[in-house]
C-alpha cells in the first residue's frame, strides 16, 4: 500500500512519516517548507527521516538516504503538480497534515490560512477525485468549538460559532470533506486534534515557549491571567490515533436522520472524530509541572485573554475509543519530561 503524507516536515506529520515508514509503508510526504516558523527545525526533522536539505528542489522527488519506501517532494499543497504526482502515483490512502498553523498568527495574515487551508485543501480534494483513494483522513482542529461551552466537548454539537480565521478554514474543511464524500463517494475521515505537544514540537506552542523562556531566563506571558485549560495530547497518542482510524474506512451511517441531522457522521462516507487527552489541565499547573521537570522558577506576565483563544478546551473521545478502541492516556508529566529531553538534546543544554 502507498501513502501520501502532507505536511511531512511539520510536527504531526513528521511522526506519522516515521510511524508509517517503520511499519513498512511505502510513503511519499510532501511539504513546502515555509517560514512560520524555525525552517531549520523542519529540515532537523527531515533530516531524520532521510531527506537532506541540499538535495532537495521544488517539485523534484528525492528519495531517502536511510528509508527505500520514502520520498519526499517540497511543493505546496495549491500547486498544480500535485495532481501530477497523483496521476504516476497511485496512492491507496491519503494523510493531510499540511496547513497554515496558529491561531493568533490568523489574526494578522488571514490570507495565509485562505490560500493553504482552504484552496490547498480543494485541490487535494480535487486529486481525490480523479485518482480515487481508498481513504482520505484530514486533520481538524479543537479550535472549531469555538464559543462552544458544552463540556465535554462533541463532535455531535453544533459548531458554527468559531472565534478564529483558522478555526474557520478548519471548520470550512469539514465541510468540503463532506460535499466531495457525498458527491463523489470518497470515503473521508476528520480528526479534531486537541493541543498537541512532545518531542520535535512546534516553536510557537506553549510548551516549546515556555521551555525557552525559562531555560534563558526570559519572563513567559500567560493569557486570561492562567484562568485557561487546555486538553494537552502527547504526540505518540496523536500517532496511535491516526494510524488507526486510518485503516477504519468510513462507510454512510445506517438510519442517518435528515431531519435532525448528527453532523459527525453523515449519509455519505464520512466521519468526524476528536482526539484529545480528556484530561484538561490547567495552564499554571502545566506551568508547575514544566518549573519542575527544569527545576526552575518561571517569571510570569499575566495577560488578558486573547482575540480568538478559548477559555478551554475538553474532548470527548467515546466515539473514538468506540470505534477504533483506543484512546489517549499519556500523562502531562510523562509528556512534558519528555519534551524536556528532547529540548536539551536538540539545543544541547
């Protein structure tokens, strides 16, 4: 079976990549190795799949140096060579990771998250269609509950409020998932991903901040004045999560009720699925949990809440743990000794 991995520099997609290659999958990742963040970061992760920055260039394939059954394609996922990698590919599954990431960074260039999210997205969808896959699985976003206050959190509740451009363009993918599962029979998957964190993360999340800010002596800013929780989700939970649904392809739901229609399961192939912790902690327990594994003292800025940040976040897993029998359970303090590691041994400290 052939794979395609989007985002395959990026946080999630890195450890996909590297679950996938590990389980003898033949898989192609792509990604356009933007500037959000740390560039070199991305090609440190890169790097360990095999993929060295200087062999690599636009829209070329290079293969690995350590994996035969991986190649890598810088490319972004709006191109129009993506539909020619799919016409010489043949993929059988599809893992969408790729995306403009962040929420605040949405509120000052919006255009960003339109032009990879969304129009990104459509063409993906678009090569789906013409190069059938047995299962296209996508990630979504907690952030799409927006003002949702219901706790838990259920992907059977409405959420047409979001707070965000990015929780917008998210919502706005399950909802061309859904018209490309329904018109073209392409069974879809989404997954609703709660504040991911761990080895290899992203500079721009909290824990990898507030790591660097503590071990260099610099204040750290915490929102809402620390009256915020958040549903933290190690990264190898995410992984076993994904890796699993992907091989649940979604069938229509029986009795599916038009009338008052569940908009996580459909008619049509599809499935909407969160995967979090259930465990929301809050923010400065998480921040005494870091003080600890570093053992030193954080100096706090407290801040009011930010445009387009939730007060909190809380995933109900049931249907997840029903479907597929698994659900997350990695501690925070397990998950953060471990980013911790992994910190000092990057950045040698």
């Amino acid at each position: 079976m052939k794979f395609l991995v989007t985002g395959a520099a990026g946080f999630i997609g890195y450890h996909l990549t590297k679950k996938l290659i590990e389980e003898g999958y033949n898989v192609v990742g792509i990604d356009n190795i933007n500037d959000y963040y740390d560039v070199n970061l991305k090609w440190a992760r890169l790097a360990q799949l095999g993929i060295m920055d200087e062999k690599v260039q636009y829209a070329k394939e290079v293969r690995s140096r350590f994996f035969e059954n991986f190649t890598f394609i810088k490319l972004n996922l709006e191109d129009n060579e993506l539909i020619r990698l799919f016409e010489y590919s043949s993929f059988d599954f599809v893992v969408n990771l790729a995306a403009q990431a962040g929420v605040r960074y949405s509120l000052i260039n919006p255009m960003a998250y339109v032009k990879s999210n969304m129009e990104g997205f459509l063409n993906l969808l678009e090569c789906c269609r013409k190069y059938p896959v047995k299962h296209l699985v996508y990630a979504s976003s907690s952030s799409v509950y927006g003002l949702n206050q219901k706790y838990p959190f259920s992907t059977h509740a409405n959420v047409d409020h979001p707070v965000s451009l990015y929780a917008a363009s998210k919502k706005s993918n399950e909802l061309m998932a859904h018209v490309y599962s329904y018109l073209y029979a392409l069974p879809v998957t989404g997954l609703r991903f709660f504040t991911v964190y761990g080895p290899w993360g992203r500079p721009d999340m909290a824990l990898f901040k507030f790591t660097k800010a503590i071990l260099e002596d610099q204040a750290i800013e915490v929102y809402n004045n620390g009256e915020m929780e958040r549903d933290f989700t190690y990264i190898d939970d995410i992984i076993e999560g994904v890796y699993r649904i992907i091989f649940r392809i979604p069938s229509s739901t029986l009795y599916w009720n038009p009338i008052m229609p569940d908009p996580a399961t459909s008619s049509a192939s599809y499935r909407i699925f969160n995967i979090g912790n259930s465990q929301p902690v809050r923010l400065m327990d998480f921040v005494e949990a870091l003080e600890k594994e570093l053992n030193r003292k954080a100096q706090l800025i407290f801040k009011p809440l930010q445009p387009g940040d939730v007060v909190r976040t809380y995933a109900d897993t049931s249907d997840l743990y029903r479907e597929i029998g698994y659900k997350p359970n990695t501690p925070v303090t397990v998950g953060i000794r471990n980013f911790v590691e992994w910190y000092r041994n990057y950045y040698k400290i």
